[in-house]
C-alpha cells in the first residue's frame, strides 16, 4: 500500500499562480500513481520497473543538509520547502544548443559577469555610463538515485544556458562530478529567456564520473514566471529581443509535471538582496543503471 505524504505550501512571489497552481494539482494527482507504479519512462535499458517507496524522509534531510550549508534564504525564496520530495525520474528533454566535452570547471561564466556598459558613448565617458552585469546564480543540484532514495555520488553533470540576452555560446557551459553528498555546485548566471521555451538550464546527468561516460538523463530545469519576469526588467536583460514564452506555453514545462516531477528551481537571494546573486536549488532524480 501506498502512503501520500504531503506539505501545504504557501507561494510566495508568483505572477503566475494558474501555472504554479496547475502543475501542484498535476504533481498531486499523479503523485500516488508514480510511486506505485513506479514506471520507467525515460530511458530505459530493459528495466521494467522499481519497488514502490517512499523517499520523503531521506530527501528531506537530504535538502536540510543543503540549506544548513549555507544559512537561511527563505525570506525571499518562493518556496518555503524543496520540491520534489519523491523517488520520481526527472523526464528527458532534447538536448538543443548541446556541445559535447565541456570543460571540468565548477564556475561557467567565462566573463558572463563582466561588466556591460549600457548608453555608452565609449568607456571613457564620463557619467553616462552604467554598469551592469548577469545576475550571479549559485546552481545547487542533487542527484537522487531512485532505485535506492540516496544521493548519487561520482556522477559527472554538465550543465549550459544562455547568457543574459538569451543567447547560446562557448560560455555558460561545464562540467562537475557529483560530491559525496550528490551535490554538483555550478557558479552561472540567472539565463536570459530565448525563444525555444520557457526559462529554463539544461542538464545532463552522467552514470559516472567520466565525461565519456553513458548518459542517464537529459533534461531541462525552469524558473518561475515571476523570477524572469522581475530580471528582464534589469539591464542587460531588458535588451534581450528574444520572444518571451512563458511556463504555460511551453510544451516541454507541461510534459516534466506529467510524471509527479517538479521542475521548477527553488530561487533564495541571498542576504534578502536579489541583485547581490541568488542560489538556486533543484533535485533530480535518475536511474543510474538505465542508460540513453
């Protein structure tokens, strides 16, 4: 027999509240299903299926541990509690804008947060000049072995996105092995929105800590409509010409919610000072032993 277990959340911060709102009743309602069927969607290596369990006491001292690291941030995170407290695969996502064998590297800016003269004549121009950069954004996230409801160490993740007028490079691109607590800790910026979907990194997860090693997962990980919204009003974001799409437009945000997986990143400033940099929290979960 399954067991639900459940928290009432309050969202903070959403201009999106049907979105948020219907992915929660997507997530509940499907949630039972997946833990007791426990199907595996994505990708498979001939494994049909995994015990039925409840992951929800070790992933939260999983996030706890995560937290404790660096301090309280939830006065400006727009959710109280992580996410996703649940044995459930993440689901696959395309893997566009894709270059393979990015460098090991923990911070991926190469020179993404430099400073962007904005109304400038040139640099020499004295008081007309304002200084700007892409938000730092402190990218925690937790690999969970679904077979077993642990964190998944010696795992090489890559991650990419665009920079803060949406568009795709050289930059922004690495690559870090899961520590022993399953954690891959990225340094990157909040991403520009781009017009292939709603605003979201990309991710690929390892099945070890070889960057030649197979794959078990490729996905997308998204932001809330309110958080894209308030940094697109910023310089340099607010020169991005891209095509806004929101979380409830985008097929592949809706296809993630299907399964009981929430993808959407938990974003805390930090020191309450949203421009100071933010840490995003995000956990994921795959099956190390089904490979693409």
């Amino acid at each position: 027999m399954c067991s639900l277990h459940s928290t009432q959340h309050n969202l903070l911060d959403t201009d999106n509240s049907k979105v948020d709102k219907n992915m929660q009743i997507i997530s509940l309602a499907l949630f039972s299903i997946a833990i007791c069927r426990s199907a595996l969607a994505y990708p498979t290596d001939g494994l049909k299926q995994l015990a039925a369990r409840d992951c929800s006491a070790e992933i939260a001292t999983f996030n706890l541990a995560r937290r404790e690291r660096r301090g309280d941030f939830s006065r400006r995170s727009i959710y109280p509690t992580m996410k996703n407290l649940t044995c459930i695969l993440a689901p696959e996502a395309s893997t566009d804008n894709y270059i393979a064998n990015p460098p090991l590297r923990q911070d991926v800016t190469q020179g993404q947060t430099q400073v962007f003269l904005i109304g400038c004549v040139n640099s020499f121009t004295d008081g007309l000049c304002i200084s700007f950069s892409g938000f730092a954004l402190t990218m925690d996230i937790g690999v969970l072995d679904v077979t077993t409801c642990q964190p998944l160490p010696n795992a090489m993740v890559e991650i990419w996105s665009p920079n803060a007028l949406g568009n795709y490079g050289t930059f922004l691109r690495g690559a870090l092995t899961t520590a022993s607590n399953g954690i891959a800790e990225f340094q990157t910026i909040f991403p520009g929105y781009t017009s292939e979907g709603a605003n979201h990194i990309n991710l690929l997860v390892h099945t070890s800590s070889s960057a030649t090693s197979s794959v078990t997962h490729a996905g997308r990980v998204f932001f809330t409509d309110k958080w894209t919204t308030i940094v697109a009003m910023q310089p340099p974001y607010n020169t991005n010409t891209h095509e806004r799409i929101t979380n409830l437009d985008d097929p592949v945000y809706a296809a993630a919610g299907k399964t009981g997986f929430y993808p959407v990143i938990d974003v805390a400033s930090i020191h309450d000072d949203w421009p100071e940099g933010m840490v995003g929290y995000i956990t994921v979960g795959v099956n190390p032993k089904a490979t693409h």
